[in-house]
C-alpha cells in the first residue's frame, strides 16, 4: 500500500476503518458460501454482484474526501456493474456470448461518468446520484419480486427483504447529499444496506437448500413407492393377458397384441422415471411444456385398458391446444387419481376445465365412487401432510395422490359433492400456475 493510502486511511475516522474490515470479511463470506456452494444461477449472480458492489463500495468510501479521484471510476462501475448483476439474479439470468459485452458497456459507462466529472468539475454527489438512483431501483424490484414469490414469510426471507430496502434506501441519499451534508448518515446507510441484504442472502440460500434437501429426500421415498406400485400394476395386466392368451385359441392373438402394448408401456414408464430421478439428483425437478389433451388421452387409453372399461366411461373435455409447464411425472398423479376411484366403483370419470386465468388453471376431476372419509379429505387437502405420522390405513395410491402433487408443485382441493340428497361422488381440483392457455375446445 503507498504512502498516500496509508496517510488516507490514517485521517480515516475508526468507524470507516471497521467499515472497511466489515465488508472485506462480507466479501470472504458471500465469495465463499453462495458461490462455491451454489448451483442455483440467482445466488450464484447475487454473490458475484454482493462482491462487485460491496468492492466498490470500498472505494466510494475512500473517495468521498475527493482525495483519491481515480477511485471514483471503479466506484461508479462496480456500484452500476454489482446493481445490474443482482438484477439479473433475481432472474435468474445468466448472460452468455454477446450478451457479456453488456457487462462491459457498463463499465464503460461508469468510466465515462466520472470522465464528465473530472472534466466538467461536477460535485461528487451529483454524478453518483445516477448511479445510486439506478440501484435504488434494482434493490426495490429484487424486493417485491422476492415477497410475490415467496409464499413462507419467514425471518430469512424478512432479513433479506428488509435488507434491499435498505439498500435501495441509502444510494437514494445522494440525492439528498447534494443538498445537505449527510455524509455520515450515507455512509451507515449503505454499510448497513449491504450487510442485512449480505446475511438475509446467506440464510435464504442456507435454508432452500435445507428445504431442496429435504425435498430430495421425500422425492426419492415417493419415487420408490411409485416404481413399486405401479410396476405392480402392470406386472397385474400382462400375468392376466398371458393367462387369457393361454386360455381361449381364437382371441390369443389379441390378447398377445394387448400384452405387447403393456411391455411398451412399462419401458416408457421405466424411461420417465429414470429421466425424473436423474433431474431430482441433479437439483430439482425439471419442468417442462406438456399438452393436456394429449395426456389425459394417454392416461383414459391406460385405465381403460386395465379395468377393461367401455369408451364412454371417461369423459375428457379441455382445450385442444391447452399447454400446461409442469413435471413429466404429473401423468402418473393422473394415474393414480384415476386407479383410485375405478378401485373404489366409479362408473364414469370426467375431467374438465375452469377457473382458467393468464397465470394459471384448474382442471377438475370427478368421479361417482360415492364419495370418501373426512380423514382422507383432511389427509389430500392438506399441504404439510407429510410433516407429521401418516395414519394408519391411508393406501398407498392416496398417499402417492398427495406427494405427486407437491412434487409437481400442484394445488390440490379434494371435496364431495352431493346429488339427490345423498354423497355422489369426489371432485378433485387440480390447480396448475404458469399454463400457457389453448384456444380451441375438445370433448
């Protein structure tokens, strides 16, 4: 460090030097905890920017006795460059290729800045108002993006929210520097800022992880006892194809044809789950664009085949072109919401649309299995089912009813309905967020 530095940091009051030690030590902590261990692309640009902005910061504090001129530049590009980054974060945008160049426009512009500064002799405040004012804004939308998509307000989620407020709160005061000398009121403002956002970004991320883990784990028991049910099922339908084969001569071939189809069937099986435990291991569940008819007409072709049912037995009446972004595995949600109630002596099963809206759908399917217990109403209905023991007697299907759903992210509303008097059957309300919505209508 020369000379002129250490004359600086000497005139530097003691809670400038802690300052500068505070964020040095924040540095180390975000560098080392999101983005080495992060896989997720918000936390690891949200590191990446925590370092960039905290970094220039540093040298904002060196340069507001207008002293040290040349670190200005770095503090008005690293404040823009960090701000723009932990925008794309909370995005989830990770620039490749020409996009980066973007990155280094705003450098440039930081240069040219203080490149005005210098030569028209701007007063330091005004030229970091812009930058301050555009970070203000980034903080402010990082915050209300993170409270509409957080459903679980918990104390991460206030200190991280509390903490961009903050943030965005105190590069708003150059403005007000202009004016009136707040310089110290500045300056624990945006150290305070960073240091709330840098630990409500350590304890968010620390506990999603916690929660992707756990998720892991639960998606892992689920998936097994899928693959033991339904490989079950089928291994049912090709013993009794087989049989019947071997009984009657003159319908063998049809029975063969039929007994081909499930083999074909199981290995499509087999290869869906392979591909979801492969994205679960990985780091989630990986969504994708599905058409419902398609599916649905998928799953009625499979139920029908099993219990040996007429055509008219499952009604499907939703858009053609209706696209939902869900898991490939909802299909075996439809499954077993299907097996349960034919299990249970449903005659027909109907699905349908409504309640559809630009962000989400509801598809709805009812049976007339006359009905269910309050206790396996309580059990579907409920979200934290798995938090505590599952009673005894709940079946392996509505167990699978109620984890598939999480696992697909949706929301379930199981009720009853009545019909002259008495319990006719089971509606289950499937609601599904980010639907693309089709256009024309099937039956």
């Amino acid at each position: 460090m020369s000379n002129h530095m250490m004359q600086i940091l000497s005139e530097t009051d003691i809670v400038t030097i802690i300052l500068l030690q505070t964020f040095i030590a924040f540095i180390v902590v975000v560098s080392i905890g999101m983005f080495r261990f992060s896989r997720n692309p918000r936390y690891k640009l949200w590191s990446v920017g925590c370092i960039i902005f905290t970094t220039s910061t540093i040298f904002l504090l060196l340069s507001i006795d207008q002293t040290l001129s040349w670190t200005e530049s770095i503090g008005l590009s690293g404040m823009m460059l960090g701000s723009y980054i932990l925008f794309d974060g909370i995005h989830e945008k990770i620039r490749k290729n020409k996009e980066l160049l973007l990155y280094l426009a705003i450098v440039i512009l930081g240069l040219i800045l203080w490149f005005i500064r210098i030569s028209l002799q701007l007063p330091y405040q005004v030229v970091f108002s812009l930058p301050g004012l555009f970070n203000t804004f980034v903080c402010w939308t990082c915050a209300r993006q993170i409270r509409k998509t957080e459903i679980n307000h918990s104390g991460e989620f206030l200190v991280l929210f509390i903490g961009f407020i903050i943030l965005g709160y105190s590069t708003s005061l150059f403005l007000i520097y202009i004016i009136l000398d707040i310089e110290a009121i500045l300056i624990l403002s945006i150290s305070s800022g960073l240091i709330v956002t840098g630990v409500g970004m350590l304890s968010y991320f620390i506990r999603k992880t916690s929660e992707e883990l756990t998720v892991q784990y639960q998606i892992s028991q689920l998936l097994s006892g899928i693959l033991n049910h339904d490989i079950r099922n089928y291994i049912g339908s090709l013993s009794s194809s087989i049989e019947y084969a071997r009984g009657s001569e003159s319908d063998r071939d049809s029975w063969l044809e039929l007994a081909s189809e499930i083999i074909g069937s199981v290995e499509e099986f087999v290869s869906d789950m392979r591909q979801v435990m492969a994205t679960t291991t990985r780091f989630r569940v990986e969504r994708d664009t599905f058409v419902l008819l398609e599916m649905l007409n998928e799953i009625s072709t499979r139920v029908e085949r099993e219990y040996n049912l007429e055509k008219e037995s499952i009604s499907v009446e939703v858009p053609i072109d209706l696209t939902l972004l869900t898991s490939r595995i909802v299909k075996e949600l439809f499954w077993n919401i299907s097996d349960n109630a034919f299990k249970h002596g449903t005659k027909t099963l109907n699905f349908t649309i409504e309640n559809r809206t630009q962000d989400s759908v509801t598809l709805v399917i009812s049976d007339c299995a006359g009905g269910m217990s309050s206790e396996v109403r309580e059990f579907l209905n409920n979200p934290n089912a798995f938090s505590s023991p599952i009673a005894p007697g709940m079946g392996l299907g509505l167990i699978l009813i109620r984890g598939l759903s999480l696992l697909c992210s949706i929301k379930v509303r199981v009720e009853d309905y009545v019909r002259e008097g008495s319990c006719e059957g089971t509606k289950y309300y499937l609601t599904f967020d980010n639907q693309v919505q089709g256009k024309k209508t099937a039956t």
